[in-house]
C-alpha cells in the first residue's frame, strides 16, 4: 500500500507542486481580505481545497489512463483503494496544518496564530476535508473525472431547486435549518464536554470508513 502512495506522489508531482502554489495564493488572498476574513470561512474554504488533491491524483489517473495500469501491478484493487483513502487522509491533515500556518503568517494576513489554530477552528477544516473526500472518492474511483462532474453538477442542481423554491414560497426554511444544526451542535458540545472532539472524530471516521467500503465494492466493479 505504500508503494502505491509513492508511486502516486511521484507521478503526480508536478501538478501536486502547482496546485500548492495555486492555493497558497488563494489562502494568502483570503486571510487578507479586510471585509471577509474569517476563521470559519477560511477553515471552510481550506478544508474544501485540501479534499480536492487526493480527487486530483484519481482524476487524473483516469484522464492519462494510467488506472488500468496500477491494476495490472501485483497488487488487489482492495490494496489500490486503501492507498487512496491513507494519501486523502495523510495529505488532508498535512495540508489543513500548512493551510493556517499560510493564513496566519502571511504579511498582510488578518487573522493570526492564536485564531486559527483554536482546536475548534482546525476540527472545522478537517471535517469539511473529510466529508467532501468521503463523498467525492467513491464516484471518481467508479467513473474517475466523470464522477466528479456529476457530485458537483448534482450539488449545483440541488442549490438552484433549493433557493428557487425557498425565493417562490418566501420561506426562512434554509435559515432555520442551518440554525438549528448550529444549535444541536453547540448543545452537544456543551453536553459531551471535553468528550466533543472524540466524538467528532469517531463520526468522520465511521464516514471515512462508509465511503471506503463503498470505494471497494464500485472500484471492483470497474472495467479497464
């Protein structure tokens, strides 16, 4: 399995080396923005990025066919999939930690070590990294950069249904909701105490886990 995620790092390098840059810029733009800085909103942001490499390496694998012949190694598709959730992972929490040291020492930053690096301020970022991850790893496992397009082309139907039958029935529905999983939130964790953050992590992983059984049995069905 490791020699998979090596073999991954390699290959991918360069764009992987790009795509930092890229994303530094963006981190360092959205720490410096005066009116809209935030911690919630950089923690959201850099988790969604951090959750797009490991999409990366499978996409495009598929786009230079090069998934059928990571098959062909002596390895199990099971071995190919584990590979892939263990670099999503590795590479989630590396690039969640690199994101807030970025938003928090770049020059004209406005938000500092002491904001971003709250323990409620880094949960936030990686359980946005790993939901996204284990929603999108199963769909471009099974029909690579395809899948990509129909997660977001599905999201994006969903908010336009969303908000156009919110604006046509002048419903507060989609504020209420959201206030009201802020609230069972912030009652849980006032109830669990301490005991919060474990049980945070031992959902996302219970989801991490979900979405890699799922990985398993489509990435086997696959032909190439």
């Amino acid at each position: 399995m490791l020699r998979v995620m090596k073999r991954d790092l390699i290959m991918n390098r360069t764009a992987l080396v790009s795509n930092l840059v890229i994303m530094t810029g963006f981190l360092v733009f959205m720490s410096s923005w005066e009116e809209g800085a935030s911690t919630g909103t950089f923690a959201f942001f850099a988790g969604i990025m951090m959750a797009f490499v490991p999409v990366m390496v499978v996409t495009r694998e598929d786009k230079f066919k090069a998934m059928a012949l990571v098959c062909s190694l002596p390895v199990t598709r099971k071995t190919v999939v584990g590979a892939r959730y263990m670099l999503a992972v590795s590479s989630s929490v590396l690039g969640i930690l690199l994101a807030l040291t970025v938003g928090s020492l770049a020059p004209t930053s406005q938000l500092g070590v002491s904001d971003l690096f709250r323990p409620g301020v880094v949960l936030h970022a990686l359980s946005v990294t790993t939901l996204v991850v284990a929603i999108l790893l199963p769909f471009t496992l099974r029909f690579g950069a395809l899948g990509l397009i129909m997660v977001l082309a599905s999201f994006q139907v969903l908010g336009i249904v969303a908000l156009t039958m919110v604006k046509s029935t002048q419903s507060s529905v989609d504020r209420r909701l959201v206030e009201s999983i802020v609230q069972t939130v912030s009652d849980l964790h006032v109830w669990a105490g301490g005991g919060f953050y474990l049980m945070v992590f031992a959902f996302l992983a219970a989801v991490l886990w979900v979405s890699y059984v799922m990985s398993v049995w489509v990435f086997r069905k696959r032909e190439f």
